[in-house]
C-alpha cells in the first residue's frame, strides 16, 4: 500500500542518481527499507514448505561424464528427468576447481565493496556499455524494486579487452568464464542427447555461442519480508549456469509452491518446445548478509543477430506439433515464451504448401513458367543466410585460378602445380582449373543438354520425377525439402556414373550421350587432381587413387531459373560437400561463392574453366590438412543458371571400406582427430542432415 503523497518517481531518481545502489542504503544504516523496494503482499506471501521431503532439486554428480559409458546415460537420464520436471537441478563433480568458484565470489564481493567513487566509474543504464553496474535494470518500470545491485557484461563471443574489466574482479572473471564456456558445451552436449538428438545439435545451433555475465550482490536487509532480492521470473537465455555462496534464498516454483535450492554451485535452465521447461524462479531478501552469486547466462542476447530460433524440426511431429513461432534471441529478450506462442504464423500450413509444389512434379521452373511474382513462402530464408555478403570492390580476395597446361611433361612446372594445389586446399579449399584437357565443346554441349532436359516438356520431364534414391536417374527439386528449414530456388537431377554406369538407354534422351562422355572425361581429370592431391600431402602419386577416392563418380546437374524476389531466398544454401573431391562446370551467369575468412567470396565464371573443391571426406582422411569449405549460390533475377557437379564418392552404394585419417600423415604432433567410417555411414548421416547449418564432418571428430 502507497503511503499518501508519496512521489514514487522523484524517490526512484534520487535512488538512482546516488549510484551507489542498495548497499549504499545499507552502508547510511537504514532501519525502514524505502517504499520503492516495498512489494504487494500477494508477492511474498506464497513460503516455502522447507519439511517436504518429495521437493528435492536434483544433485547431478558428473564424475562419470567422460570414461563410463553407462555412467554417462544415466547422467542424461538424469538431466533428461530435471530438466522435463522441475526446468532446474544442481551439478557437483563439473570439473571447476573450488578454488575458481570462491575466488569468483571473493572478487563479486570485492567490485561491490571498493571505494565508493571508484565502482561509481561503471555506474550507468546504458547497456552497450562494456561493463554495466546498477541496481535492477528495470528499476523505472517494475511495480518494485528488488534489494540487489548488479553488475553485468558480455565475455563471449567478442569479450572485452582485460583492462576493459573492474580491477577489482578481472583477472578471476576471465578464467572462470573460461571454465563456464568449457562447461557450457559438455551441458549443452549432454542436453542434446536428453532431447534424442546428436550430441553436437544444440551447439551447432549457436546456444553456446554466447555468454552473459551477471554478478548480483544482496546486502543484508532490515525488513526481509517487506521485499524480495530478485521477483519471480524465469531466464531469458538457452541455458543458466548459477554460482551462489552459503547464504541461500534462491526459490523455484514447482506445484504451486516455492521450493529451496540449497547453495550448491551451478543451477542451469533449458528452454526447448516445452520437452525442457523454463521454471520461475526468485531470491528472497534475508536479515544476513551479504549474499553475492554469479549468473552466466548463455544467450548471445543484445548482440546483433537475425539468427531465428523456433521449436528444433527433429523434436516436432503430427502428436508433438511446435508450440512456438520462430524468433530471434533479441525478440525473445523482450517477449515472453506465451507472447511468442500467442502470435502463431496466421495459420500457416507449410507442410500442405510443401506437399502441393512437390506433387506438381515441376519443380521451380514450373512456378517460373506460370508466371508467379512473388516467391512462395516455402522458399524464403533466414535472414541470417544473406550475412556476410562479398564485397566485388575487394579484389584482394579471389579464389586460385591453376593453370595444367603442360603438367604431365615438365617435373618442375608440375612441382609448381603441386605448390599451387597445396595451398589453396589448406587455405580455400578451392581453386579453379584452366587447361584441364576437356574440350570447351564438351563443356557446353553438357551445359547445353542440360538445358534441353530441364527445357523439355512438362509431362515428358515427369517420368523422371521420384523421391526415390535407389533410381538410376532422380529428378526432383530440394532433396531435403521436407526437412530443411527452407527450400532452395532450384531443380535437380542426379544420376551415379561410376562405378556402376547405368545403360545409355536408361538415361534421359535429351542428354544421354553427352552425359555419358563428359562423365568418362571428367572421371580422367578427377583420377589426374588426386595424384596432385596425393603429392601434395607428400603421399605417393597414386595414394589417393589406391584408397578407392575416385572410384565412384556420381553426377549432379543443377537449374537455377530467374528469381522474382531473389533478395528472399538462394540457389543453394550454405553446406559443404560430402565427397572426397568435386568437379563443378558452371555457365557464365554466376552465383557461387565460397566462405573464406567469414566472408562470402564470389567464383566467378572463367571460360573453359571448371571449380574444384575439396570434400568433407578428403578433409576427414587428410586429418584437416585440406578443407572442405562451406559454399552456397545466389538466387538470380537473371536466369536460367545450370551447372554440373561431379561428386567423386560411391555414396550410398554398400562399402565396407573404412576410412580414417591416412596413418603416413599422423604423428604425436599431429594425432588423428576424426574417427573412422565408411563412405556409405557418412553419407546416410550427410543426406538425413540436409543442406544448411554447421559441417556434418563436426560428428565425426575424436
């Protein structure tokens, strides 16, 4: 209850403009808190029932993490149960020395009992600053403040400079946010495999990316139950790790009632499509104190970011359908999890639209043929796809244009060659090849028939049509449109060369012959990169070869029509290829680019040329000597684009031929770190990820 002629807002300023927060009330020895901290009965009236036996939060021991098999499982059953029932639980044995996590909260204490004037340097409400310490964030807008003073920053992923922190607490918050991000990605890890999913999923969606760092400090309070140290509220981050000393008052609300959680260090929260749920939680105010703690949220939050989060794919299904629209982190900063749920996607059905343009059986060129002006829904992108677009003014960035004329009869030039191959493997992954051997009219009566087979009529084209991977000849568009987040701006057909060739008769007539040539063409050069590839690793010629690399060949050829809208969506979305090594003949129009150095370069079309690129698996057996870069192509209003790509890989045929790091390349320096697997194990593991995200090779490592 207000007390009459009380000005809240003149009491607030003059709060705030003292800088020196709570404990400077403290410090004055206040007896009465003042009214702007007092709350409305209702909110503290709700006690714990500390006696109840069956409230527990649950202790998670992680001793057995790394080298029990079993203990392991049961620690993600373990997690998989806290986090569905109660959205919190406790972790002992986390590998943070005791030592750090008293060192952390000494220097919590330290910051908040300097000099006066010196913690008043980081006073402030701007929240761009590096350093932001206030008491309650929302002190002009909450019904009440809460008894604490905060200071908070960001130490991840771009962490200020050292002397950017308070000398108080610097040296200390840089290695205990260390040993948090270590942390961060074990629990983000053993959370994936509690939701069913890949160890790796909920760091390759960037959870862990971020971190927040948010030391709160509880003075001792005159009249506890007047007040509260935080409101009930619950985290607006991926995943909250929580250092608290021996004072205790944190609260979780579990059945109605407000459940303790005795100090034990490291209380976390997952949100995810309400499998895990984010529980309410609070502080009370208390007669002792201090009570410092520790918050680090993982949540890249106020950083830009267009990033969109939503309900994961493999977790959906008819029974389990998502809950929640997608968003940004920043969004979901200011909106709460109902708000979002609340503002579903105006009854969309996206399946029944993907369901629709693939029954037509003609692909993008049949929107393009009908006339549409607009890109259907199902293609547009994140927008987050379109970051780091190439700057064509900076010409300091190309891809390597190598030159064979002459190769195979002069030892030095092929040295050169060598040199050459080396280097933009380990550092592009990429280069282009000029005298290659194929005839220039080879290539384009291959870009040529594979105008005619996409340029054909409908009903002819159909007949190829299938979903079905074992078919001698597929043609569809987007293999992973049911899967991937958002369909990509073209139509392709594929068909395996080698070793297995189909019968020209079961090819399609409008490019049968030709294709037939340029894979017996292609299939010689690819046989002549990997004996360059060979001694570029310093192997025998013939090294690559004899491992079975170009053994299989499999053909893709891609068309790009013109795109309406082509600032919604791309011809192809960031991935890397899952070969050992791919050959592309691409027209003049353009599109490719490649990401080196974070930033999207184009490949632009040199004549007579073809673009080589280095696989996920010719990465894997060189032990990341050579990489296979991550590449996407542009939607163009300018159209049709065609391009052939030649995958060296036997794919999905049934091989029991390991593959690891090659053992003449391995040393004590230079361990193996991806475990072996066949050509057909990663392949299944490639296509039922589908295009977009991180690097399937990411599962794979040791």
């Amino acid at each position: 209850m207000e007390v009459a002629g009380y000005d809240r807002a003149r009491e607030l300023k003059a709060f705030d403009d003292a800088k020196t927060g709570v404990k400077g009330l403290v410090d004055a020895r206040v007896e009465k808190i003042p009214q702007i901290f007092v709350l409305p009965s209702d909110n503290v009236e709700e006690v714990s029932d500390t006696n109840r036996a069956d409230f527990s939060i649950p202790v998670i021991d992680l001793e057995a993490i790394e080298n029990d098999p079993i203990g392991h499982e049961k620690i993600v059953e373990k997690i998989r149960d806290a986090s569905e029932t109660w959205g919190f639980f406790q972790v002992v044995n986390h590998g943070i020395p005791v030592s750090v996590l008293e060192e952390m909260l000494r220097g919590v204490r330290r910051f908040f009992e300097q000099e006066t004037e010196v913690k008043k340097q980081f006073y402030t409400r701007d929240v761009t600053q590096k350093v932001v310490y206030n008491s309650n964030s929302d002190l002009y807008s909450s019904p009440a403040a809460n008894w604490r003073d905060t200071f908070f920053c960001f130490m991840a992923p771009n962490p200020p400079k050292p002397e950017e922190l308070p000398d108080a607490c610097r040296d200390i918050q840089i290695e205990y946010s260390k040993h948090v991000l270590r942390l961060g990605f074990r629990l983000f890890g053993l959370l994936s495999e509690a939701l069913g999913l890949e160890r790796s999923r909920l760091t390759d969606m960037d959870c862990a990316n971020g971190l927040t760092f948010v030391c709160h400090y509880y003075p001792a309070c005159p009249e506890p139950e007047l007040t509260l140290g935080a409101s009930k509220h619950t985290d607006d981050a991926f995943l909250t790790v929580l250092l608290q000393d021996q004072i205790g008052g944190l609260q979780v609300f579990i059945n109605d009632k407000w459940i303790n959680i005795p100090p034990v260090p490291g209380a976390l929260v997952l949100i995810s499509n309400d499998k895990f749920k984010s529980v309410e939680h609070r502080v009370l105010a208390n007669h002792k104190g201090p009570r410092a703690s520790v918050a680090c949220f993982f949540s890249t939050s106020l950083a830009p970011s267009s990033k969109l989060y939503g309900p994961i794919k493999d977790l959906i299904s008819e029974d389990n359908p998502p809950k929640y629209r997608e968003t940004t982190v920043q969004e979901s900063t200011s909106t709460s999890p109902t708000e979002i749920a609340s503002e579903e996607e105006q009854n969309y059905d996206k399946i029944s639209d993907l369901k629709a343009f693939d029954e037509t059986k003609a692909g993008v060129k049949g929107l393009v043929d009908a006339g549409i002006t607009k890109v259907p829904r199902i293609f547009f992108s994140p927008a987050d796809e379109f970051d780091k677009v190439s700057d064509p003014g900076k010409n300091e960035l190309y891809v390597p244009v190598v030159d064979l004329d002459g190769v195979e009869k002069d030892t030095i030039l092929r040295k050169n060659i060598v040199d050459i191959v080396r280097d933009a493997s380990e550092t592009w992954g990429f280069f282009q090849v000029i005298n290659h051997g194929i005839p220039d009219t080879v290539l384009e009566e291959m870009l040529d028939g594979v105008r005619r087979f996409y340029e054909q009529d409908t009903e002819v084209k159909k007949e190829w049509y299938t979903r079905d991977g074992s078919k001698t000849v597929v043609y569809n568009s987007n293999f992973d449109l049911y899967r991937a987040g958002s369909a990509n701006w073209r139509d392709t057909t594929y068909c395996n060369m080698a070793p297995n060739p189909p019968s020209p008769d079961e090819l399609p007539k409008s490019c049968r012959v030709i294709l037939v040539e340029y894979s017996r063409k292609v299939r010689e050069l690819g046989r002549f990169l990997f004996e360059l590839l060979s001694e570029a690793l310093n192997l025998n010629p013939s090294h690559l070869i004899d491992m079975d690399c170009a053994k299989g060949l499999a053909i893709l050829y891609h068309y790009y029509p013109a795109c309406p809208e082509p600032k919604l969506t791309l011809g192809a979305s960031k991935h890397a290829d899952y070969d050992f090594l791919t050959v592309l003949l691409q027209d003049h129009i353009g599109g490719l680019q490649v990401l080196h150095q974070n930033q999207w370069v184009d490949i632009p079309p040199v004549p007579g040329a073809l673009v080589v690129n280095i696989g996920d698996l010719l990465q894997l057996i060189s032990n990341d000597k050579f990489k296979s870069s991550q590449h996407r192509v542009l939607a163009n209003n300018v159209g049709p684009r065609v391009s052939v790509a030649s995958f060296f890989t036997t794919g999905l045929m049934p091989s029991s031929k390991i593959y690891g790091p090659i053992k003449e390349l391995l040393s004590q320096d230079n361990p193996p770190k991806y475990k072996e697997t066949t050509v057909t194990e990663y392949s299944l593991h490639y296509n039922a990820k589908g295009l977009g995200g991180t690097s399937a090779l990411l599962d794979f490592r040791l």
